[in-house]
C-alpha cells in the first residue's frame, strides 16, 4: 500500500483511496481494466476501501445490461444505461473497451488513470484532483487520438460518472428558471428513469444551472434537512451547453454523468489532438444538510475559485433602470453626484454608451463612444467619477453585434450562422463566433484598449440572448461543431487576458441577468448580476436558490424604483434595501427623483451595510427560513469565521391577523458565549439565541423587515 495522505493506492487490488477532511472516494481498476466506482461517503481507510465490493451491479437475467458504477460509463458491450462516453470510430465501431494503460501523480492531489482502447487508438484518462480542506473532488476526461489516421467522433463526452450508495429512494434537488425568475430552488422524489438537465442554449442558461443536490433515504430515514444529514452534490464548471443526466434504477441504484454540450453536439478527433473536457466539482457532507452542503461549497469556491476573496466588494450604482440606453455624459454626471452623496463606491454606466445605440436595434459591435451623447469620449463622465471618489465601471456586450452596426456591415461573416438559412435575431442581436481566433482578438483588442484609455476600474460583461443557427461555413478544418466549445473557452480566455493585462480591473458577470453562472465563470469574475429582476420580495426566492452553491459575496443586487420595471410591485425603501443587503449591495434607481427623505434613509441604511458587510460577504451564511410564502417570515444568517459578529436579515412580507410572528432561532454561534444586539442594545445567551430565538420586534404592517448585527461580549474572567 502507498501515497500520500490525500491519495493511498493498493497495488495488490488497484484500489485507489482519494481521502478529504471529511470524506472519502475509492475507485478500483478492475483486472479486466474497467474503472469500478467502490464508495463516495465517511472516512474509510485504505485497508476498509479494499475490503470493500464495487459498488455496481452485474446483470440478474439476460434482458439486463450492467448496472451502475463504472467511473465513466461507456458505450459498449450490454450496458444500456445512458453513456458518459460514447465514441464513434471511422469504420463505424461504436462500442470503447478499457485497458488499464497505468497511472500518474503529477503532484500529491492529482491522479491520472490512463485507459487505452483494446484496438483503436483512443486513450481515455481520467483526472482526479483533491481539494483536501475543503471535500471538493474535481474531475474531468482527456481523449487523445493516438493513431495516425482517421477521425474519432465523441459524440458524447462527459466530465466523469458519479454513483451514490444504494438507498431505498433518492431525492434530487436543482434549480430552474426563466429570464427574470432565476435559480428557483426545487427539491422533488427523484423519479426512475432517466432525469436530464441540459441547456442547449449556448450559454450555461437562465432555464437550469448545471449542479445537483441529492440526498437519499431508506427505512431507518436518512433524508437530509436544512441542517442535519448527509448530502452529495455535483457542479460543472462550465459556461455553455451541457447535460447532466441522472440515472435511477428500479433496484435503487443512482449514478449522474456530467458534462459539457448537449445532445447534439459532437467532437471530431484527428490524430493527435485531445479533448479535455471541464471540470466537475463534485462534493459530499458526512452532515449537515443542505445548510451545510452550502457552506462547504462557499468555502471551496472562496478558498479555491474566487480570483479575490480577500476582497470586500463595495457599493454600486447602476444606471440601467435609471436612464436606460439614453445615457449622457450630462445624465450620468448627475447620477454619480447623487450616488457619491450616498456613500456609493463604484459608478457603473450600464448599455447605450456606444456607436449607434440609442435603443437596442442599433450599435452593438462599434465600441466607440457614442458621438452625441459623449463628444469628448469617455474620458470626462470617468474623471467626474473618480473626481466623486467613486470606481469607475462601464457596461459591454462583447459577443453580440446588431446587424445595424458597421461591425456586421464589414464582417457578416463573423456571426453564427448556416448557408441557407436566416439568420435568428434576438433583441435585434446576432451571436459573434468567438470560436473564431479573429473575432477574440479583436474582442480582446478593444476591451484592453477601452480600459486603459478610461481608466475604467470595472467591465459588467453581459449577454443577451442564446446561440441559433450555430454554424461556421468557412471552419478551417470542416468540423463546425467545435464552435460549441471553443466559443466558450475564448470567452474565458478573454476574461482571463484581460485580468492579467489590467490587474485592478474588476469584472461582473452577467447574461440577461444569470444566464451564465458557473464555476468557470466565479473564477474569472468578482460578482454576478444575478436577475434582471429586481423586485425584492422575488429576489429572495432567486437569492435562495443562488446561495445553494454560490456565496453570496458574488451576488449583487440593486435598490430600485418603484413600482418595480419587472412586476409593478412598491415594496417600501427600507424592505428593498434588506433585500439587497443580503448580498453585495448595489444601487439602480433615478437617484435624481428620490425625494429628500429617501435620499436620507438610503444613505443611512448603506452606511449599515458598511458596518456589517464584512460578516455578510466574509462570513458563513445560514439560512434560517426559506422565502417563498409572503405570509410567512424568512431569514438568513451571517456569521463570522471566529464567532465574533453575527448579522440576521429578516423578512416579513405580509403579516397574518397583526401576529408578531414567534422568536426566530439563531444558528452558528458558541452556545456558552454572549451577544450584544447593537439594535437593541440588549445582551443575549447564545444558548438562549439558538434555543428560543431572537424577538425580532418587526412592526405589523406590510412589508416588515429588519437587519440585526450581534457582536460576542467578553464576560469578564
Ligand atoms: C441585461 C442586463 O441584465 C441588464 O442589467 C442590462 O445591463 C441590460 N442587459 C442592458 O442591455
């Protein structure tokens, strides 16, 4: 028996151990070559992982294949579940049998099993990576094309299979949603069959985010809860199509492929070429629940992803609610006085800025200073902020072009699109092929020289619609179908050119809103725009089912006018704020038409946020109770690292018969420790805190809420 601490290996069985703070994942390399999951649970040691059976099935009669748990399940021989990997060789073999072609550990974390195909030339290697501290377990597939002629086609090929440990039932939770009405959390019985989330859209998609929850239950219970339980889950860090499918048998077994593209999509292989597929993160809680799940994936995404967690993200204004696309340098010199006045950080002037745009049929793609609206450039309105003390931020689409535009006008070719076929527009845009080396150097041209030329401190990065007609004619090597991916890694590659060419730049995510959040997007940004909904009490349910995996340290969301532009709703200044506090407060309303008593109450409620935004995007998040029914109260929790500050946000849209409603119980605090309610000034038991609960003295009108910041008092020793 060998390796390191977070990798042993039993030579003897080809057992491998990959072991975490809290967990364990053990894989055997059968004699016959093929990669048997054994066990993703509690700690094991090496000696208890080799005593243990793979966990698969083999089949009970002649009409059944293979069951569940192979490492990667392949197309091939009688296995008819849906395959992770499915090849295509040039005389039409389908079928991929494993030879194990021995193993690497390029540093202590990381373990590669190699696979060769027994005749053709495909070698498969699957990667391991341990995150130790934090119970993430990161892997992916390589493809290589070893031969000298022919192509392979992929036409499926996922990140890795997952295989839980047979319960009586599964439960499986997951996010859907729609433009406006993201990441809405469900969690449902997990039927037989097959379950697939996909986007096909391009873009990782405002319909479904490509991560799951699954908890599991038998005789004895088992199903987790917010707060105990165990708890598996997967996220791929990947920012275009992708499929995850679940596979639940109807003798209890559960296994989930994951990966990128959709069903469609395929990848042709010449000789000596690799596909590397993303990253799936995937991460297991011995207990916990789904609280506690949560917190383990901030940790890793703060500890492992975030390109600066250390950072405190500072207070925005964004003008896009505000003035739309008629901004001026007049307009938004205004805005950013008012803002600055407020305690605003960081100035963001949002779409029609540039070439023609004065509405969204016109301008996309001439990234130059819009004539009328800025005739000296964009250089005053970015002094003017600076000047107010405030970052300077600037709005760009840099995918997208409008067929009006001089862009589309000299390069029509630029676009996805199919010979014989119209060309689908969506809010009046095209899709640029950035999968074309051309198109990304001149998206990263511009946006390079946009900033050094402003002194522009923040880029908001937005994209408007999804892909059609998703074709490249003139693709060099006749196989199109690459754009799917390499349109995504340019997208990367940009963001991560620009950061190194400019490394104070600050970038936000956004798609419509969160159509494009991921892994792979929180490593190259510093916050999201999560929905372009921005009605509070909605924005609780979206802010719910966001932090499931994603901190809330990247979560931005604005203060807006009311009634509100999405739903029409007036939900008083203060609830609003709450709402937005619970993440990284920004600003989006006509600042110019606030009344003085707003401008007043807005300005002392960013100072709050100030004083506790430290716990809120630093610290670890409870969620106390969901939003969802406006009758009844929700609540989130922050607490710092060391226990030293807490901050509760609480909500209570619409009270029933006048009832306050009961304490509300704390979690996360030291039970023998004290705390002092700086709104109150009262001093508490923590005990007391997490068994009765906090008076949260909320008033019986519409619309309560309240923010609560406990600081722990010393008792005199
Ligand atoms: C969609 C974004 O989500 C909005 O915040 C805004 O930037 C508009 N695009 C601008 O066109």
């Amino acid at each position: 028996m060998s390796g390191s601490a977070a990798i042993a290996h039993d030579p003897a069985t080809r057992t491998w151990l990959l072991t975490t703070r809290a967990t364990c994942y053990a894989l055997r390399v059968a004699e016959h070559g093929v990669p048997l999951h054994v066990h993703w649970g509690g700690p094991l040691s090496l000696a208890q992982a080799v005593e243990l059976p793979p966990s698969g099935v083999g089949p009970r009669s002649s009409f059944e294949g293979f069951g569940i748990g192979e490492e990667l399940t392949v197309d091939g021989g009688n296995r008819y579940g849906p395959p992770a990997l499915r090849v295509r060789f040039a005389d039409g073999t389908r079928a991929l049998t494993w030879q194990a072609a021995g193993h690497e550990q390029p540093d202590p974390a990381t373990l590669l099993l190699h696979f060769t195909d027994s005749h053709y030339p495909l070698r498969t290697t699957l990667g391991y990576r341990v995150h130790a501290g934090t119970d993430v377990i990161e892997r992916w597939t390589a493809l290589t094309h070893t031969g000298t002629a022919d192509e392979i086609v992929l036409v499926r090929a996922d990140s890795a299979t997952l295989s839980l440990p047979p319960r009586d039932d599964y439960r499986l939770s997951h996010a859907v949603g729609l433009w406006a009405a993201e990441t809405q959390l469900k969690r449902d019985p997990l039927p037989f069959g097959e379950t697939v989330l996909t986007s096909r859209t391009g873009t990782t998609s405002h319909q479904a985010q490509p991560w799951v929850i699954l908890d599991a239950g038998d005789a004895d219970g088992g199903w987790a809860d917010e707060t105990h339980g165990q708890v598996w889950s997967a996220a791929l860090a990947w920012s275009g199509s992708w499929q995850l499918t679940l596979h639940h048998t109807p003798d209890n077994r559960l296994s989930l492929n994951a990966g990128a593209g959709h069903d469609a999509v395929t990848v042709a292989l010449r000789p000596g070429e690799t596909h590397t597929t993303p990253s799936l993160l995937t991460l297991h809680t011995p207990d916990g629940g789904f609280g506690g799940l949560s917190r383990a994936w901030h940790a890793h995404l703060r500890t492992a992803v975030l390109p600066h967690p250390e950072e405190t993200r500072p207070v925005l204004y964004n003008s896009w609610e505000a003035t739309g696309f008629s901004v001026t340098l007049e307009n938004q010199s205004r805005l950013a006085a008012h803002a600055a006045a407020l305690g605003v950080e960081l100035f963001v002037m949002d779409d029609g800025w540039f070439g023609g745009r004065r509405d969204d049929h016109a301008g996309l793609g001439d990234w130059t200073p819009h004539p009328g609206a800025f005739p000296d450039g964009l250089r005053p309105l970015a002094d003017e902020v600076h000047r107010l003390g405030m970052a300077f931020g600037l709005w760009v689409e840099p995918e997208m072009v409008n067929p009006d535009s001089e862009l589309y006008r000299a390069r029509p070719d630029w676009v996805l699109h199919f010979p014989h076929r119209d060309r689908t527009e969506l809010r009046h845009q095209l899709v640029l092929n950035f999968a074309r080396p051309d198109v990304a150097e001149w998206a990263h041209g511009w946006l390079t020289r946009l900033v050094a030329e402003n002194d522009v401190d923040y880029l908001k990065w937005d994209m408007n619609r999804p892909f059609s007609e998703a074709g490249w004619p003139d693709e060099p090597s006749g196989r199109s179908d690459r754009l799917w991916f390499d349109h995504v890694r340019s997208y990367h590659s940009v963001l991560d050119r620009l950061r190194a060419d400019h490394p104070r730049l600050r970038i936000e995510a956004c798609s419509g809103g969160g159509g494009r959040v991921d892994p792979a997007v929180l490593a190259r940004t510093d916050q999201v725009w999560i929905s372009d909904n921005t009605d509070a009490a909605d924005r609780l349910v979206i802010q719910h089912g966001y932090t499931q995996i994603y901190p809330a340290r990247t979560m931005a969301a604005w203060v807006t006018d009311v009634p509100n532009q999405q739903t029409g709703r007036s939900i008083p200044l203060r609830f609003r704020f709450h709402s937005a506090m619970s993440g990284v407060l920004g600003l989006g309303g006509d600042l110019t038409r606030w009344q003085p008593a707003e401008l007043k109450e807005a300005e002392q409620l960013i100072a709050e946020y100030k004083a506790v935004r430290h716990v809120i995007q630093h610290g670890e998040l409870f969620r106390l109770r969901p939003p969802g029914d406006l009758q009844a109260l929700s609540a989130v929790q922050y607490v710092t690292p060391d226990a030293s500050e807490s901050v509760v946000l609480a909500w209570l849209p619409q009270p029933r018969f006048g009832l306050p409603p009961a304490p509300l119980r704390l979690s996360g605090l030291p039970p023998e420790s004290r705390y002092r309610d700086l709104r109150t000034g009262a001093l508490h038991h923590a005990r007391n805190l997490t068994e009765r609960g906090l008076d949260l003295a909320l008033p019986p009108t519409d619309w309560a809420s309240t923010l609560v910041h406990l600081v722990r008092v010393q008792d005199p020793s």
